[in-house]
C-alpha cells in the first residue's frame, strides 16, 4: 500500500487534466473559466460522455414519439389479439412476440405494441422528473439562500421546515395525496391532472435537499469578501444575493439538480408501479411493470423491456450526474 | 448532556405534532372539498342519510377541523370514547381510530403489520452492511485497479435498478425457474425456516440496492479519510497497515455510515412499500398500499404517523450515538 496521491477523481482524469497544464513550448497560455475547465474535464470522462450522449438520445425519443411510432411502431393504444395466443394470452413466438414487426414484442392479453408503449413512456418518465427537478431546485434556492443569507427567525423556520419535510415518509405520503386528488383540477383532465399533480408533489418533497445544499453553501459564501465589497458599494439585498450569490452556487446546484433527475424518474415509475401513476391508456414504465406482476410467469420479456428501460435511464443520469460532479468538483485540480 | 437530551425530545414531539397535523388536515379536508364524505365513505354509500348523520355524530366528523385533531391526538394518548346511537364504544389508548372497512380498531391491525416490515429490514440491513461497508473499503484501498472498477460499477447499476424490478427478476429466476423458494411469508413462531425461505428474496432484493449506496459512500469517505494528517502520522510512527486501516481509518469512516444507517431504517418502515407490494409481504407497507386503494382514511394515517415517528426517533438516536462516537461532536 502507497500513500494515498492527492485528490485524484474516481475515474483517474484529473491526472490526465493536469498534464494537459504543462504549457507546451511555442504556444501561448490563455485563461480559461472554470466552466470552460469542466467541459475540458468532462469530454475526457468518456463513461459520463456515454451516459450524457444516450440521456441525449432518450430527450429526443421523447420529443419525437410520435414520429418515431409512426416510422417503427403501431398506435400505442392499439389491440393486436392476432398477435396473441388465445389459450393462455401470451404473445405468439418466443421472446414476447418480439420480430420484425413488433420490435419488442406485444403486450399479453390485448396485444398492444410495447415498443410504442415503452417510447411513450419515455415522454411521461423524463417530462415528470425534469420539471419536478425544476420545481425542486426553484423552491430549495430561493428558499435556501433567503435562510442562508438572513440568518436569524428565518433561517430557523427554513430549516424547520425543511427537517419536517424530510421526516414525513414521502412515498407513503404522495402515494396517498394522490388517491384523494380530484380527477379534475385547474382546467386540466386525466392524466394531465395526474402529472401535474406529480411534478409538484415529487418537486414539493425534493426541495428540502436543494435547500440544505444552498443555504449551507451561502453561510460560507456570504463571509467572502466579495460580498462585503457589494455591500460597502450601497448594493441592496436583492441584488447581492442574486447577482452576486446565486452565481457562486450555480456548480453545486447543476451538480445536485443532475443527480436528482435519476432519483425522480425512480419515484416517478415507482408511483406508477403503485398505482399513484399517470392514468391509463397514457403508458407509462412503472404502470408497465406493474401490469406484468401478473403475466411474468408466461412472458417475462413484458417484465423485462420496460424493466430495463427505467435502468437504462436511470443509469445514464448517473453517470452523466457523477461525471458532472467530478468535472465541477473545485477540489480536483485545475 | 441530559438538558440536550430534553430540548431534543421537545423538538421530537413537536415535529410529530406537525405532521400528524398537516397528515390530518390534508386527508380529512381535501376529501371534502372535493365533494366525497368520509361519513359516507365509512358506511358506504348505499347507507341512507339518517345512518350517515348517525355515524358523523359519533365520530364528530362535523366538528371543526381542529377539534377532530385534538380528539384524535388525546385518543392516542388517553383513549377515546365514541358516543352515539345509544350507544357508547371504548376505544382503549393507543387510540387511531377504526377503519373506515372493517371497522376494526386501527392499532392492533398496525401492530401485526409490523413485525413482517420489521424482520425485512433488519435482515436486509445485516446483509448490506457486510456487503457495502467490504466492497466500499475494498475499492478505496485498491482504488484504480480492476476490482475497483468492477465493484464501482456493480454499485452504480445497483442503485440505478428499481427494486420491484430486481424483486421481479430474482421471483422469475429463484422462484419459477429453479424453484429453490416458495416467497410465501410465513410467521417466525410457526415455522422458523419457512419465514426464512420467504424472506430470503426481499433480503436480496432489498440489500443489494442499499449495499450499492453503501459501498460508494464507504469508498468516498475512506479516501478522504485516508487523505488525512492522522493517517500519514499513523503510518509514520510504524504502525502497521492493519492497525493503521483497521483502527484508525475505519473509525473515522464508520462515523457518516451509521448516521446514514441510521436515518435510513427509520426511513424504511415507510419506503418498504415498494418491497412489500412486489413480494407480496403483508408489512406495513402493503397495508398502507391497500387502504390508500379503499381510501381507508384512518389507516393510512396511522402508518403515516408510525413511520414518521420511526424517522425522527432514528434521527435522535443517531444524534446522540454521534455524540458518544465521535468525541469533536459538542452538544451546545
């Protein structure tokens, strides 16, 4: 055993980082910020590239489902009994009636074709856990940093809060606020109700996280001398924290908000696996999964694709999520 | 230290009031307004209204929001008397109520959930420990080389996998292929290896979720910690690397594990839902899943209640273990 090297990142580019800083002869040196250095970090993690090139390709899945579907696919809501073995209604052929047509094989039962279903879910998943990232981090900077910033009665209500959120038991919890959620709101229907309903919930509970980050950030940032600089310069209160805190927390924040995402579409399809989802016929891969609870014995490949679906997502964002991390960590070296 | 202790407890059993507050608000009243009667969703709605007046009355479901809650608190405390109808019922202390479909005292059906969500975790939490805390060490030790690597990304694709996914997948592989296991939940008391057998495929499920998360926390915090001055001193005074690792670095490392080990079993007599439903354990999980589908009011706030109390109860304990673990820890 060695002494341990100075900080070195988990995946080893930060040794390669550093020697890409030995000015070469004959050429200039130029500053660089430190958002340009953790793009230059980041394109060298080639794990965090896969993870951010294939969470590339599932946004657009998402965007363009309804072309692709047209293009490979059948309606995701259509019945395709021809396709299933009426004896114990399981899909024809080996593989969950996988084939050139049906690229990953048909529901059991009704024969609906999960390749749609599966590209459709990819619109619920990733719309619900971006947008209750959004609402997350929205909620927990500005309720952070006005606890950080302030101090005082303020700070110790935030933070009350925010212990108290943590406390409650949030699966249980939205699970339940759901099923007694009305099936019409705010001028919004079915299952339009239904993802509202859970981009606010699952951004309600996530926020105490963002919180907790922000305004332990801005204790120690608002020592800095840069900000008693604002200060002295008659800047009033709204600007400094905005113009000159907020910037300073970005890296965190960018950090924190990729790394919830995975977590958010995992709540989202265990909600859905639950029955506290988007309503049917919307598709969504939890609702998937939870519908082959009863059909995995005779098909399990109707278990599996949208089983590895959720996966595959969930472990593209963490690894995009960890490589972002390592990229902005101030600790590794410059 | 014993006035700590008392602000602590203070704070615990005002955070409990809240949530049993906002809990009871929130599922009492948007029921309301949204039209649906929780007198009529206790009787059922071919009652006719005279029985639907009768049990508002005894409940005193037309009291105003705060009165109920004070009632419901008081009935944990004190028990509570329902009278209507002519008729008096005793409910005995800890009192939650009955349930809106059965009509059976809240309680005791809670008290029997308990034990199946209780051996989950407990077994499922001996088995990541070994697994996460081994791995984590293992790979900060050998950090960069093969076995790293290979352990990082077990750890990554294990917490990156739905647990009712891997719960599917071991049920379809162990239990319907090979048929080593039958998953049936079986009481401790009536045949010790049946509720073994039943158990062992939600140990697993649920262990290598947390021993992935483990390990990844073990790694980070023992590379800092053997970044530390007191560990290039250790070495330097000629201890040996055993002592230099076993006691000295892993001390410091152990310090966040049980901290988050903590937090984390009390967070899981409410988060085993997932666990449950999937492997069809009749914990308190699955009973909080079939009284939010039959809108079973009181049952679903007792469970609410039991496992924010199990959150907040770790959190104390971690706190004062912390106190006794780590001596820098001051309790101002």
């Amino acid at each position: 055993m060695t002494a341990p090297l100075p900080e070195t990142s988990a995946t080893g580019t930060a040794t390669v980082v550093a020697d890409a800083e030995i000015p070469v002869p004959g050429t200039t040196i130029e500053g660089r910020s430190p958002w340009r250095i953790a793009w230059t970090r980041l394109k060298r993690d080639k794990l965090a590239l896969a993870g951010g090139i294939v969470v590339l390709l599932l946004v657009l899945v998402a965007i363009f489902a309804p072309l692709i579907v047209d293009l490979f696919g059948h309606p995701p809501n259509e019945y395709h009994e021809d396709q299933i073995d009426p004896l114990f209604g399981t899909p024809k052929g080996s593989w969950g009636g996988i084939n050139g047509d049906f690229l990953f094989g048909v529901e059991p039962v009704n024969g609906r074709d999960v390749f749609s279903r599966v590209v459709y879910g990819a619109r619920v998943s990733l719309l619900v856990a971006f947008l209750s990232a959004v609402v997350a981090v929205l909620i927990g900077t500005v309720l952070g940093i006005i606890a950080g910033y302030f101090g005082g009665w303020v700070d110790t209500v935030v933070s009350r809060v925010m212990d108290a959120l943590l406390a409650f038991p949030q699966l249980l919890f939205i699970i339940a606020l759901i099923s007694v959620v009305p099936n019409e709101l705010w001028g919004l229907t079915g299952s339009g109700v239904r993802m509202a309903v859970l981009i606010a919930v699952i951004g309600f509970f996530g926020w105490p996280y963002v919180g907790r980050i922000v305004r332990g950030q801005t204790l120690s940032l608002r020592e800095r001398e840069y900000v008693e600089a604002a200060r002295s310069l008659g800047a009033g209160r709204t600007y400094i924290l905005f113009r000159e805190l907020l910037p300073n927390l970005v890296a965190p924040i960018t950090v924190y908000a990729t790394l919830m995402i995975p977590t958010n579409v995992l709540t989202e399809a265990a909600l859905s696996f639950l029955g506290a989802g988007v309503k049917p016929p919307t598709s969504s891969w939890g609702q998937m999964l939870s519908k082959a609870v009863n059909t995995y014995e005779g098909d399990p490949m109707f278990m599996v694709i949208p089983g590895l679906a959720i996966f595959v997502t969930v472990l593209a964002f963490n690894l995009f999520g960890d490589g972002v991390r390592d990229a902005l960590d101030p600790k590794g070296s410059r | 230290m014993f006035a700590y202790i008392v602000r602590r407890l203070f704070a615990v059993i005002v955070m409990l009031l809240v949530v049993t507050l906002v809990t009871f608000f929130i599922f009492f009243t948007i029921p309301k307004l949204t039209g649906a009667d929780p007198a009529a969703m206790y009787v059922g709605k071919q009652a006719d209204p005279e029985t639907i007046e009768g049990i508002r009355q005894k409940l005193g479901l037309s009291d105003p929001v705060l009165v109920q809650f004070w009632h419901f608190v008081s009935g944990i405390f004190a028990g509570r008397d329902y009278t209507g109808g002519g008729t008096v019922d005793h409910c005995p202390a800890p009192c939650f109520g009955y349930s809106f479909r059965t009509e059976q005292a809240v309680w005791p059906i809670l008290t029997d959930r308990l034990p199946p969500t209780l051996a989950l975790a407990g077994g499922a939490c001996v088995i990541w420990l070994l697994l996460g805390v081994t791995a984590g060490v293992v790979s900060a030790l050998k950090r960069g080389t093969k076995i790293d690597r290979g352990a990082m990304m077990t750890a990554l694709a294990g917490v990156s996998l739905p647990i009712y996914f891997t719960a599917l997948l071991l049920l379809a592989l162990f239990k319907y292929k090979l048929g080593w296991t039958s998953s049936e939940y079986v009481d401790f008391a009536d045949d010790p290896a049946g509720w073994f057998g039943g158990l062992i495929l939600p140990w697993v499920a649920l262990a290598f979720l947390y021993a992935a998360m483990y390990a990844r926390l073990t790694r980070a915090t023992m590379m800092e910690v053997l970044g530390e001055d007191y560990i290039r001193t250790a070495r330097a005074k000629g201890l040996t690397e055993r002592m230099v690792i076993g006691k000295h670095a892993m001390r410091s490392t152990m310090t966040p594990i049980a901290t988050i080990l903590g937090m984390d079993l009390g967070a899981l007599v409410g988060s085993a839902i997932l666990t449950e439903s999937a492997f069809n354990l009749p914990g308190l999980g699955q009973a909080a899943v079939t009284a939010i589908n039959n809108r079973d009011l009181p049952i679903i706030l007792g469970v609410v209640l039991i496992a924010a109390t199990a959150v907040v109860v770790a959190n104390l304990v971690v706190d004062l273990l912390y106190a006794v673990i780590d001596p820098r820890v001051r309790l101002s």
